[in-house]
C-alpha cells in the first residue's frame, strides 16, 4: 500500500506540470468565466477502489488484516464564489454514498490469515470547503481552502461457519485538512483543476454490537490528490471526468474488556480510497 500511495502521488505531481506546461499556450477568456464556473451543483456515478490493512507493528510491519476491491455509488456537490466582505469567497459541499462487496483476507479477532470471505461494505462522506479564490493569470486561479469532514464505513459479513452470527463493525472519523484547488480554462469549453489536501483525522472509532466492543481510535494524518477534467457544452451545463485518492490511518486503541468477555483493541490501521467519477455540473 505504500508503493501504491508513492505512486499516486507522482502521478499527481507528473499532472501539476503537464497542466503548468499546457497553460503556457491555453487560450484564456479571463477571471469572469473562473467564477462563474465557480456557481454550480454536480452529480456524479462513483467506482471507488478501497484498500485496507491492519498491522501489529506499524509503520512498516506486515498486514494481517487487508480488505479491498471496487464499490460504487453516487455524488452530490454544490459550489459557489461569492464577493461577501471579500472578493472571491469560495464554499464547497459535497455528499458521497458508495455500497457494495470487499474482499476480506484475514481472520476474526486478528488470527493469521485463516479467513477469506466477501464483506459487505458501505461509505458515507461529507465534505465542507471554505477558502478565497487569487487569479494568478487569466483564467487560471488559486484557491486556498480549510476544508471539514465526516467519514463512516460500515462493514460486515453474514452468518457463516466460522461465525456463527452477522457480524458488523462500524467506523467513523472526522477530519480537518488545508487545501489548495487549482483551476484552468483551456480553449474556451475546456476547464481542468488540480486539488491537493493535507489534515488529520478527528476522534476516530469503531464499534463491533455483535462482541459488545466501541472504542475510541488515535488521530493519524489524512491526505487527498484529486484532478478533474471537464467539458462545457453549453453555457450553463458541462460534464466532466475525475479521480481522487485519499489516504488516511487510525492509531491502535486502548486494550479494553468487552461486554461479552473478549480482551483487545484494535489496531493501527491504513486505508487508501480512490474514487472515479463521471458526471455532470449544472451552472447558476
């Protein structure tokens, strides 16, 4: 998973300077269209790629616990750039469901890969940006944001031979990052965006109903590379492609005595999310 974060992040960089090269020559139509483009609502269709590890011994000590593959669903986002106190007031807020089956390679209560089966799994996100936009050349703009949010995976595997019940965890965090989103007009209908974020998870937790266990989870730091690519059609409505990654950790928690007996915490834990969307913005 390591290799895999690497890499993602030189393709970002890779891109940065692709898009740096290109504006060189773009042909900008200026500050009013950035801000227009600014005021919209989008939906989108969603394949996320999810990664997740479990280690004893963290940073760099084997995963026990892994679980990934694809899942999908949809997003919602209204954005605006308003002149209030200020010129170039920036909002973004976004709202993201994604379901489906993860393959969990692993085993209950953390024994060494003696389980392989199919886990349902289902994402919730909420994203809150709030910056002020700079025109650093025509068409093309800066802008620095704070951004909030809320994420919550649910997870969980029916009843089965080796575990005799539905089995459920639940986990939740919040976050608080800085962002910077970048912003370019090519060739009249083309706009392209650079978005890179760095933060920090706020009180993380898991709870599992089904072994009586909650707890509470170490902060660890949260990241996210995003590009996004789209095609004005007309004045007022425009469709677009994008990929985001985000990594985040939780720190191990305390060692606790469920309700039902069981002595443990869990463990650190890294997860790498990727999103691929395709959708369409409407202008206002």
């Amino acid at each position: 998973m390591t290799s895999r974060l690497r890499g993602a992040v030189g393709a970002f960089a890779a891109l940065c300077g692709i898009l740096h090269g290109m504006a060189a020559q773009a042909r900008i139509h200026g500050t009013r269209s950035i801000v227009a483009y600014n005021n919209n609502v989008s939906f989108a269709f969603i394949q996320s790629h999810v990664e997740y590890g479990e280690r004893l011994s963290p940073p760099n000590g084997p995963y026990f616990d892994t679980e990934s593959g694809f899942i999908k669903g949809g997003r919602v986002t209204l954005s605006g750039m308003r002149n209030a106190g200020t010129r170039n007031v920036y909002f973004h807020l976004s709202y993201s469901q994604t379901n489906g089956s993860l393959n969990y390679v692993g085993g209950l209560n953390g024994s060494n890969a003696s389980l392989v089966a199919p886990d349902n799994a289902h994402m919730t996100d909420i994203g809150l940006r709030l910056g002020k936009g700079f025109m650093v050349a025509n068409g093309m703009m800066l802008i620095p944001y704070l951004g909030y949010g809320v994420h919550h995976w649910g997870r969980g595997e029916p009843a089965s031979l080796s575990a005799p019940y539905d089995y459920y965890e639940s986990y939740h965090n919040h976050y608080a990052a800085f962002g910077l989103l970048w912003q370019m007009e090519f060739f009249r209908r083309l706009v392209t965006s650079v978005n890179l974020a760095y933060g920090r998870t706020i009180h993380p937790t898991i709870s599992a109903p089904a072994l009586g266990f909650a707890e509470g989870l170490g902060p660890k730091p949260w990241r996210r590379a995003g590009t996004d690519i789209e095609f004005l059609m007309t004045r007022t409505m425009a469709v677009f492609v994008s990929a985001t990654f985000t990594e985040f950790q939780y720190g191990a928690g305390p060692v606790v005595v469920t309700t039902s007996g069981l002595v443990g915490n869990e463990p650190f834990s890294q997860t790498e999310i990727t999103n691929y969307a395709i959708g369409a913005r409407f202008l206002f």
